[in-house]
C-alpha cells in the first residue's frame, strides 16, 4: 500500500480536441500524484470516463476541473468506469447521487465489493500472502498495527447498473464507443475505443509512462491475460489514447510494444533469479528491481512479483516449494545445494504445488 501524503495537486481540466475534456484530479500517492477522468460532450451534458478517488475534498477537485471546461457535476448524463479500481471509481457513488444518471462498470469487480464490505479481511488476506512470500514477521506486525487503525475503510461504489461488457456501446456527441474487456491489470478493466476519431480510452491497460500492475490472486494467469489485452488493443489501430494517468499520447503502437517488452523483461529478470537456487518471492523484488521490499512499496511490488511467477508457472518455467515462505525454482528438478537440502526437508517440487 502506498503511504498517504500531503498533496498539493489542485484539480484541473482542459480540453483535448472537440468535445473531449481531460480532468486532472489529485491522488494521495507518492509517485502516481494524480489521474485522468475524462468528460465527453454527449447532448447538453457529458459522459464521463471515470471518477477519480474519493477523498475529504476530492469532490471540491472534480468541480474545480469541470468548472474549468465549463461544465458542472450535475450535468454527467452517465459514469463509465475503466476498472474497478479506487482512483477510477472511487467517487462513482458520489456522482451518480448528484447528477441522477447510470453507472456503468464491468462486473468482475469482486475484489472492490470486498474491500467495501470486509476490509479487515482483506488485510488479513493481504498479510497472508505476504507472509507466504516471505515478509518478515517484524514488518507485517508492524503494517497491521498501521493500517487497523481506520483507514482501510473505503468509501461506497454503487452496483453498476449495467455490466459493461465486450461490446457495450456508449454514445456521445463525438460518435459511439465500443467496450473491449481488457483484463490483466485488473480483472474489470475495459478499454472503449471511437472508431470514427479512432480515440481510445485506456484506463491503466495503457499509460504514457509505461507502468505496469497486475492484481494478484484475481485470475490464474493476470500476466498472460494482459499480453493477449495488448494483443486487442493494437488491432484497434488508434490515433490518439486517452489514458487513466499521464497525459495524452499518439504513438499507441509504440506504447503497446513498450508494454510488451517490459513484460518480457521482468519475466526474463524473474526466471533468471530462480534459474539455479529457490527464493521467496521477497527474495526475488530486489533482483528483479533492484530495490529491496518496504512497506511503502510491498504490497505493489510482491503482488507483481506473484503475477510473473504465476505466468511463469503457466509456461512451465517456475515451480513452488512448498513452506513457510513459499519459495520458487526454475526447474522442477532442483539444481543447487540450497534446492536440495529443501527437497530433503520433505519440499515438495512440483506443479501441483503452485499457487494460486
Ligand atoms: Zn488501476
Ligand atoms: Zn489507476
């Protein structure tokens, strides 16, 4: 989980061609400051793609951006949310109360309704995993004592009203868009492409600053359902991505092949550090990194760590010892001293064993 900070960050909007409005809003995490909902013109109101997090003010930030595009909360005729993620639907609740108009998510958002609904057991869940991948006993007390204390609490998303699935089509001023189902980031991620301007919405498929993420535990295989994701999306052949952080970028192919590279790297770089002695997961961050596993960064490195092992998995190419912590070989025939030691320890070493 990433720290909470003081953030100066102000909303802000502007438009990006003819009716199509960029709105800036402030996020409270170090290193992704703030990200995109994006508000099309659609009759005497606009649709907006998602919403922004919910915070003490944040509404205060949505309306300083829309006020700066001449347009007003109650005039979104619907919210179209990316993923179900907090700074893309996070306020979702709010808007909908205010403008009286439809939300419109995709339904694998299981994951959000759990965080709503019992957040103390996804900690717990979250300790779980990090425990098994090998976080010290110390700093998972110690980030539990942290993070009981009230602030795990999410503000309510509504139910969507309709499930936006591949195919919906939403309809603005600029023309229809299309939902492509885009998991992998997450396992509710959608993209909408506009065929005519050929604009695409990408939420966190595709950011300019290539980053990746993937939820871990939502789906077997997060890693190899994002590369076929990549695969969708450069068939759309788009000219311009509106995309959930960063400003907007027009060399999309560029983009995809930047994602895709960076996948395959961290993949090399995963197997490469399991290739001849077992790790735990928080063993393998700092190989794959080169910075070692903090509280700030834990939750988002060892979760992408997991994903990579898991598609590895997948291919053949990684298998788990079981223990405490769970550790991870390239082979399933152990090589080193350290491996074989663990397969006298009554380890087991094969792929009925890997998770999830
Ligand atoms: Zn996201
Ligand atoms: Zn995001």
């Amino acid at each position: 989980m990433a720290e909470r900070a003081r953030n100066p960050e102000l909303g802000r909007g502007e438009r990006v061609e003819r009716g199509v409005f960029r709105l800036r809003l402030p996020l409270p995490w170090p290193g992704v400051p703030h990200c995109n909902s994006w508000a099309v013109q659609s009759g005497d109101g606009v649709v907006l793609f998602d919403t922004g997090m919910h915070q003490p003010d944040s509404m205060a930030q949505l309306e300083r951006a829309m006020a700066m595009c001449g347009l007003r909360v109650e005039q979104v005729v619907l919210v179209v949310c990316t993923h179900a993620h907090l700074d893309h639907c996070g306020q979702a609740g709010e808007i909908v109360a205010r403008a009286g108009c439809e939300l419109w998510m995709h339904p694998n958002h299981d994951g959000l309704r759990r965080m709503i609904s019992d957040p103390q057991a996804v900690l717990g869940r979250q300790l779980e995993v990090a425990r098994q991948s090998g976080v010290p006993e110390a700093a998972l007390r110690r980030y539990a004592a942290e993070r009981s204390s009230g602030d795990l609490e999410v503000f309510p998303v509504p139910e969507p009203d309709r499930a936006l699935v591949d195919g919906v089509t939403v309809d603005t001023d600029l023309g229809t868009w299309t939902t492509y189902e885009t998991p992998g980031h997450a396992p509710s991620h959608v993209c909408l492409y506009q065929p005519e301007h050929r604009l695409l919405i990408s939420g966190d498929h595709l950011l300019g600053r290539i980053s990746l993420y993937f939820d871990y535990g939502s789906a077997p295989d997060p890693v190899g359902e994002y590369l076929r994701s990549l695969d969708l999306v450069a068939g759309l052949n788009a000219r311009l991505c509106l995309p959930g952080h960063g400003r907007t970028f027009t060399d999309v192919r560029a983009h995809i092949d930047a994602s895709r590279t960076l996948v395959d790297q961290r993949l090399a770089a995963v197997a490469e550090a399991i290739a001849l002695e077992p790790l735990s997961p928080f063993e393998i961050v700092p190989r794959v990194y080169g910075e070692a596993v903090t509280q700030a960064n834990a939750h988002w490195l060892l979760s992408k760590i997991l994903c990579y092992l898991a598609h590895l998995h997948t291919a053949g190419l990684a298998y788990v010892i079981a223990g405490e912590p769970e550790r991870w070989l390239g082979s399933d025939r152990p090589v080193a001293p350290a491996a074989a030691e663990a397969d006298q320890a009554g380890a087991e070493t094969h792929a009925g064993a890997a998770k999830p």
